[in-house]
C-alpha cells in the first residue's frame, strides 16, 4: 500500500474544500486511487476555469460541458444531483461520488436510480407528467424546435400510457425500470466510457500525486 | 410542425435529444 503524504494532503485540503485522500474515494467508488488521482486534474482544471476557489459552481460546469456559456435545464438539473450537498457548488467529493454513478462497471440499478431523480425533479418519488412537460417544452425552446402543444400532449400521451402501466397519471421508480429496459437508449447517457480510460486522458496525475506507488 | 420521427419519439428521447446533453464534454479538449 502507498503511504500517506499528510502534508500534500493538508494542503489540497486547504485549496480544495471538501478533498478527500484518494484512498477514501477509491475505496468508495469504482475508481482506482490512480483514476481517482486523474479525476482530481480534471476537477482542477473544471474548478478553476471562471473562480479558482477549488469548488465547481453551475457556471463552470456548464462550460466544462458545451464549451461555452449556455443555459441549459438538463445540465442544471444534473449538476443539482451532482450537488450532494445542496450548497449550490461541487467538491471533489461530490464530483467523484456523481461520475462514479456513470462508470461503465456500476451496476444498472445505480444509474437507473440517478436516472429516475433526474426526472424526478419536485423530488415526490414519482416522475409526474408535469414534469415531463415543463422540462420538454424548455429544451425545446432552448434547442430552437418547435413542436405545437397537441403535439407535445400527444407525445406525454403516448409516452404516459406506455411507462404508466398502473395509469395513476405518475411514473414511479418499479415502472421507470420496466420501461428503460424496454427503451435501452434512454440509459446510454448514464455510461460514459471515458471513466474507463481517464488516466491516459489525464497522464499528468502522475507528477502531482499524492499516494506513493500506486 | 414537428416532423414525424419526432412525433414518433417519447418524451424522454425527445429530452435527451433536444438538451443534447454528453457529459463526455468533460473529457473533450
């Protein structure tokens, strides 16, 4: 096992709230101490691309993820779930306990859980059709399409009817899980294949580790 | 409006196809 640098670590403490040791994180998530060490370079770069205080606020997630500053709901509403700690801002923690949701060898159940919240927005337990629609006609508007409301209620229709099975107007979390695994494609977005790799995209964790031989 | 595979879609694909959200954008230069 590597041995603990408690100065390094103090001070990544220090400029970063929230830091956990490498070891910890790894321990609690898919990641190796080695990934966990590559994420933490991502983090810094993400973190301190508008405020350098060590924390990703909304703005700079955003920026992480379209390169620019776009408003977006669905990433609003990732970011919240990312957002653990409900301070309106990610630590390192929070931010490597979320993408360990989208690692390619966390169980199913995991991500179909993160999934339901995802929708799940007022946070009742159940994904209501106003939901649905509120967030559907925002990124519509954001995205520029255009769709009539007798469309938009013809598909919540449509959409209802098929994953509502027990049709009491709302979906829940045994009936989320019956209709993604009928409609696999809605899960792709919950596995990103990058986790598995991100220590040849981020090589230079090396240099800045804080874990002997890992 | 709204052309017919559109309409054929279900609301969460019509979702994830209008945020065109990847949170691969994290790893991307």
């Amino acid at each position: 096992m590597g041995c603990f640098h408690s100065t390094a670590t103090a001070r990544a403490r220090r400029r970063y709230p929230g830091y956990d040791h490498p070891m910890q994180l790894a321990s609690q998530t898919a990641f190796s101490v080695s990934e966990v060490e590559a994420l933490f370079e991502l983090f810094k770069t993400i973190s301190g691309s508008v405020v350098d205080d060590g924390l990703i606020s909304k703005e700079e997630f955003q920026l992480a993820l379209f390169k620019s500053k776009m408003d977006n709901i669905f990433a609003n509403r990732i970011f919240d779930l990312f957002d653990v700690k409900k301070r309106g801002v990610i630590d390192f923690a929070d931010f490597v306990q979320a993408l360990n949701v989208f690692h390619p060898s966390v169980p199913m159940e995991e991500k179909i859980d993160f999934s339901f919240k995802l929708y799940d927005m007022d946070n009742t337990g159940f994904i209501e059709r106003k939901e649905v629609k509120q967030m559907l006609i925002a990124l519509l508007s954001e995205s520029g399409m255009r769709l009539s409301d007798e469309t938009i209620e013809s598909i919540l229709d449509k959409t209802f009817s098929d994953a509502d099975v027990n049709q009491d107007g709302k979906i829940d979390r045994a009936e989320w899980e019956n209709f993604v695994s009928r409609n696999p494609s809605l899960m792709k977005i919950m596995t990103l294949p990058y986790l598995k790799d991100i220590t040849t995209t981020f090589p230079s964790f090396v240099f800045n580790s804080k874990v002997d031989d890992i | 409006p709204g052309d017919k595979s559109t309409r054929q879609m279900n609301a969460f694909q019509l979702i994830g196809m209008a945020s065109s959200l990847d949170l691969s954008g994290f790893f991307e230069e």
